[in-house]
C-alpha cells in the first residue's frame, strides 16, 4: 500500500510539472503576442522559432519490425535443413551460393543509391550551381581546395566501392560458368533451369554503376575543382620545402590522385568495370557459343518483353538501364559467340525503344539510343544518324501524347485517389480487429497494395513530364507546372493517408502476411503431393530437384518474413517454375508468384511509401517554388494545401542531410525558401492587409467608390484563408501567417484606428 501510494504521488507530481510548463508556455505565447515588437530584419521562418520539442505526425506511432533485431539468421541457417531422401544435395548447396551473389549484388545496389549517389550529386551546391546565393557562389580558390581535400575520402570509399563491385560480378560470372558449363556431368539438372533473381541482381548492381556514372559526368564542379586541386599539389611539389612538406610524399598522393582521376572522375565507371571482369575471367574461355550465354540472352530477352509495362506503371525506373546494362555486359563477355546485333534488334530493341528516356536522381536524363552507341560492341554503331533521328521523333511525340492526356489524366487521379482515402477509412473504421473475416482481409490487403500502385503512377509521371521538357528543351507553361504541382500534392496526400491509419494498417498488415503465407504454404503442399503421386523415370533428376528446392521453399516461408526469407523464396521459386513440367498443379507459379510479391508489398510498405511519395526531386527545380507560393496566395482553394507544400520542403531539406558541405547548403536552400516566402506571400498579405484596414478605418470616403481610381472599387479581400491555417513546420521551425501578419500591427495600430 506505501508503495502505491509512492508511486501515485511521484505520477501526480510529474503531472503538475507538465501542466506548470504548459502554462508558462502559454503566458510566454501571450507576453509575446502583447509586447512583442517587429524586428527591423525578421524572417518569416526565424519569427516563430522552436523552443520546445514538437511531435512529428511524420513518424509512425507504430513501426513493424518483421524479424528480431537481435537474431542473425543467415542463408545457411535458412538452407541447411533436412531433405528428403528423394531430394538433391547438391542442388542446396548451389542455391546457397546464389542467394549469397544475389543478396550481395543488391546490397551493393542499395549502397550506390542510397549512399553514394546523393553525395556526389550534392557536392559543390553550396558554391554554385542548383540552391546557391549570388553571395555564395563567390567562393576563393583555396576555399573549392579545401571542399575537395574534405571530399577525398568519400571519393575513396567509392573507389573501393567499384572495385567491391567489379570483384562481385566477376565472381558472379564464374559461378554461373561453372554451374551452366558445356561439359558434362552437372551437379543439377541445367536443361531448363532459369535464374532470373541472380541475372536481375546482376543487372541492377550493373544499372547503379551507370547511374553513378552518368551522375560523375554531370559534376562539372567536381570536375572544376579537381583540376585546381591536382595544380596546386604539382606547385606545391616543385617548391616543397617552402611548405615544410616532403617531396616523396607529395609524389606518392599524385599517384594515388592519378588512381581516383581513371577511376572515378573520369567518368568511365561502367567500362571499367567491364574492363576488370573480362580480364579477371579471362577472355578466351568466353569467345565460343556456351550455355552461360544461351541463359543469359533468354533473361535479357524475356525481361526486355515486359519492360514497357513495368517501366510506365513506375514499378522499376532502372529496369531499362537493368537490360541496357547485362546486354552490353553479354556482349563484352561474349564478342565473338553470336550475332550481337542481331539479337539486339530482334529481341530488345522493339522493346527498349519505347522508353524515351529514364530519369535518374538529379535531374539527370538517359537516353537508351545514346548510351547504347556510345559502346562499340560490334564493328559500326548500332544507331546511324537517321535512327537517332526517329528515335528523337519518337520522343517528341511521346511528349506530346504525354501533354494531350495529363489534364484528364490528374483529374481522374484527383478521383480515384478520394475514392481510395474513403474506401479505406470506411474498411479500417467499420469493424474492429477482433471482428474481421478472411474476406476483411483480403480486401485490406487489395486496398493497400491499390494505394502504393497509385504513388507508383503518379511518381513516374511527374518524372517523365518534367524530365522530357527539359531534355527536348520545351518550356513548362504556368498550366503545366500548376498540373505538376497537384499530382505532388496527390502524393503527399497518399502518404498522409497511410500515416493518418498507421496503427490500423500495422496491425492489419500483420494478419494479411499471415493469410498470404498461409495459402502459399498449402500451395507448396499440393505441389509436393503432385511430385510424390508422379512415377516418370525419365524426369528422376528433375524431379530431385523439384523436391529440394520446395522444401527450401516451405521451410522459408515458415517464419518471419524478413528480407532473407523473401530472397530465399524468389530464389527458390524461380528454381522450381523451371521444372514445373513435372507439376500436376495448374496456375501454381502464378499463384505462388503473386503470394510473394504481397508479402513484398505489405512487408515493406511503409518505406517503400515514403520513398514513392518523397518530394524532395523539388529541390533541383528551385523554380517550382515561386510560382507555386503565387497560386497559393491568390486562390482560396489552393491555400488549404500550404501544409502539404511544407511537407515537400522538408522533404527537400532532409536530403540535404546527405551533402558533404551539409551546414552552408541548408542554409543556402532555407534561405532561398525565406526569400520565395518573403516576396509570393507575406509581403503582399501584410501590403493588402494594411490597405484594407486603412479601408476600413476610412469608410466615411465611401461615396468616391464608383471613381476608376478609388481604392474602394475592389472592395475589402477576405484573407481567412491565409490567416486561418494552422501552425507550419518549415526546416525544423515553427511558421504562423497570423503571426507574421499580426505582430507588425501591434506596434502601430494606433495609425488605423484615429
């Protein structure tokens, strides 16, 4: 009893204190709001600034966490299980070593795009270029040596990083070669095996490189001060005792920047790589036909068959880049072994061309014709001048199909996105957890996945709006980027959505994977049934390997649905749809193959949400801004989706995060987001408010109000609209409009009211 009653008064006290602070939060607030007075050079995001912590309605209030934190259950622990005496051995040690390559390649994918990629995009942003001041730009020399001297040993890591890479696919190559070998015997049945996991991995490694890249080739700052850099060490070293250093010393670091400048500032990263792997694996064991590279044209051949579905409902943006990237590496590979060419135009081409172009981070267009003529794979180029030029027309009209349907295309999205928000908020309020069916279920789970395809859409077409005017150099009318804007809003919306059902959708979430395992376990079952009931000789062999790879497949499935467990299945998957010739079950792999991909969704929802509808793209289109603070101020309806304009903002913002120089661009951008605030928005609603109170205090004047030059003529605005908006969160900071507009009248309101 003594220590409950201890316990009580502690809480009661802790209660006290809060609502202690709480007032005197809101005494200050008052003090403030009476007294205050107008600084002679406020910002309008300086003036509310944070003294406290503010939640954050953009973290979850609940976050899944699908496998412990503390085990570590490798590839093995998943693989090394009992197979049945029917089964092959051997079959499970070959899919260990390629759930191995394949999670490594897509570890290294992540780690290009995610690491490596924004920092090498951001650099010299501070200085010049996208989010700069004029004061900013105007840097010293020695300041830009400096900035690089900083940036060496990220250009290090990513130097050893192209090098992990270029090891990788080596070793992924010899391990295809020596279990898809001409000779005879092989540890598994290879007549009709298909990998598609591993060659996609492949490709995906493969595409990031070019990625980097292409993002090497646009650094013209990096560039630029690499060449000041590499001068000043040469004069420091023809004089070196004058600046107390060593001239070995001096000589060994021009050669290692001499490594850094063919590696990574050249901006050959990709041949390069293609330069290691033929020499690593030595090119005359690959210059016959062999069946490496039979399975290797047939993935690119089908992935090439499905491209143009998957790259315009924006499932895969690098999925063009993927396939460009394994047929030049088949074809380096393979020089002499088929008809290149051939196969190019036959198989990928008729494809390929119908992506105009792919919009990579940055602002950054590919475009497949040019990158692909720049290799000279075979004895001529693919594309002679006229082929460009009907590819360039073929874009063009892509582009103006593009511009014709968007209007009508918005609109409906501006539909079918309300009619989806009230679906779901129907579905997750109508019954509780403890009340919900199988049916309840699945239409949970359609709903969710319905709403990451929305944000696929709309995501990629916004990129290929913005990215083809700037590549065909056509000018984005007022029209065009108000309908740009509204597909972002769309976006932030969608995210806003699952965020306001979170607690809903995470513990829904759990009993949809759940029901998915469920059916694709009794799938596995019936097709282990099948095999046992089938007595064909002739398909012993594939039949032991059917038995393996199912019951690698069953056993991953039995467990949390972590990211090992999910490659495993793809892996294994892939595996036994190759021999599904020896199955009894129809639409199986289909079946099994839609389970997974919603365990996929579902399980990685809430990131993949938040990579879908981050707009942070906004901040290399600084001049969105402006205009679109403009339309804010002046029509009523678009000032309700001022919050959402912040979110954007600080999407932006927190890419900056990832800037070598982070301090001086952020300060740059929120600067540049002050000044576009300052002059679309409260200037000009402190100006028309001051006038319509001298209006107002001047009423007596009213009879001149039919004169051309009265100021009465248009009447008292209402700015309800603007003032009536809740408190918004800008880089961290607090921003009122009624703040900013009040808080200089306080002073002066004397002048209004005699």
């Amino acid at each position: 009893m003594v220590a409950y009653e201890t316990l009580t008064e502690k809480y009661l006290k802790r209660f006290g204190g809060f609502l202690q602070t709480y007032f005197d939060q809101l005494y200050g607030t008052g003090n403030q709001g009476k007294h205050g007075r107008p600084s002679p050079e406020f910002s309008p995001i300086n003036t509310y600034p944070l003294n406290n912590y503010i939640w954050n309605f953009m973290k979850h209030p609940i976050e899944l966490s699908w496998a412990p934190e503390s085990s570590s259950v490798g590839f093995e622990d998943l693989l090394s299980i009992n197979i049945p005496p029917e089964g092959n051995m051997d079959a499970q040690k070959v899919l260990l070593v390629l759930v191995n390559l394949s999670s490594q390649m897509t570890n290294q994918k992540n780690r290009a795009l995610d690491t490596y990629a924004d920092k090498l995009l951001l650099y010299g942003d501070s200085f010049d270029g996208i989010g700069s001041t004029p004061e900013a730009s105007s840097t010293s020399e020695g300041e830009g040596h400096i900035v690089l001297a900083k940036f060496l040993t990220i250009l290090c890591e990513f130097q050893c990083f192209l090098q992990e890479c270029s090891i990788l696919a080596t070793h992924c190559v010899q391990q295809l070669a020596a279990l898809f070998k001409n000779a005879e015997p092989h540890v598994v049945s290879i007549n009709n095996l298909s990998i598609p996991a591993v060659f996609a991995s492949l490709g995906d490694m493969l595409a990031s490189v070019i990625v980097l890249e292409e993002i090497v080739r646009c650094q013209t700052i990096l560039k630029k001060h690499w060449k000041k850099y590499k001068q000043m060490i040469k004069s420091v070293r023809a004089d070196s005792s004058l600046f107390g250093t060593e001239a070995e010393t001096l000589v060994e670091l021009e050669d290692q920047l001499r490594s850094l400048e063919n590696d990574v500032i050249s901006g050959q990263l990709f041949r390069n790589l293609l330069d290691k792997v033929v020499k690593e694996v030595g090119k005359p064991s690959f210059t016959k036909k062999s069946c490496l590279m039979e399975k290797m044209l047939n993935h690119i051949a089908h992935a090439t068959s499905m491209v143009e579905v998957s790259f315009n409902e924006g499932e895969d943006y690098l999925q063009p880049v993927n396939i460009a990237a394994l047929f030049i590496f088949s074809a380096t590979l393979f020089p002499k072994a088929a008809d290149q060419k051939k196969f190019f135009f036959k198989s990928v081409w008729p494809y390929l061309k119908k992506i105009p172009s792919v919009a990579f981070p940055g602002a950054i267009n590919w475009i497949p014709e040019m990158y692909l003529n720049s290799y000279n794979l075979i004895s001529q180029k693919f594309f002679d001048a006229r082929a460009l030029q009907a590819c360039e027309l073929a874009r063009q009209q892509y582009l103006n199909q593009l511009m014709n349907t968007i209007d009508k295309d918005v609109s409906n999205y501006h539909f079918l996105v309300a009619k989806w928000s009230t679906e779901i908020q129907d579905e997750f309020y109508s019954k509780d957890m403890c009340q919900i069916g199988l049916k309840d279920v699945s239409r949970r789970c359609e709903l969710l996945i319905r709403g990451v395809k929305f944000a696929q859409q709309l995501r990629h077409k916004f990129y290929m709006t913005i990215n083809l005017h700037e590549t065909l150099g056509r000018p984005i009318t007022k029209h065009l980027l108000a309908t740009l804007c509204q597909i972002l809003e769309l976006l932030k919306f969608i995210q806003l959505t699952f965020y306001r059902f979170n607690v809903q959708v995470s513990t829904s979430a759990v009993y949809i994977v759940q029901n998915v395992i469920y059916k694709a376990i009794g799938v596995v079952k019936e097709i282990e049934k099948s095999l046992k009931s089938s007595d064909g000789r002739k398909n012993d062999e594939l039949k032991s390997d059917s038995v393996t790879v199912l019951k690698i497949l069953e056993n991953a499935l039995k467990g949390e649905p972590s990211t090992e467990r999910r490659l495993v299945c793809k892996m294994a998957l892939d595996w036994a749809v190759a021999y599904s010739k020896v199955w009894k079950v129809e639409q199986a792999p289909i079946m099994l193959a839609h389970a997974l991909e919603k365990i996929s969704i579902i399980t990685d929802l809430m990131p993949q949400i938040s990579r879908l509808c981050n707009c942070s793209c906004l901040y290399w289109y600084p001049v969105i801004f402006p205009a679109y603070f403009q339309s804010i101020y002046e029509t009523e309806i678009e000032a309700t989706k001022l919050p959402l304009v912040c979110l954007m903002i600080n999407d932006c913002y927190r890419l900056l995060d990832s800037s070598p120089h982070k301090e001086a661009v952020q300060s740059s951008f929120v600067n540049d987001i002050e000044r576009y605030l300052k002059n679309q928005m409260t200037d000009k609603l402190c100006r028309d408010v001051e006038t319509d109170v001298r209006l107002l205090s001047h009423s007596h004047l009213q009879a001149q109000a039919g004169e051309v030059f009265s100021p009465f003529r248009n009447g008292i605005k209402d700015f309800h609209y603007l003032l009536s908006q809740p408190f918004l969160s800008i880089a961290g900071k607090k921003l009122s409009l009624k703040h900013l507009v009040s808080k200089p009248f306080l002073a002066s309101i004397y002048l209004y009211i005699i």
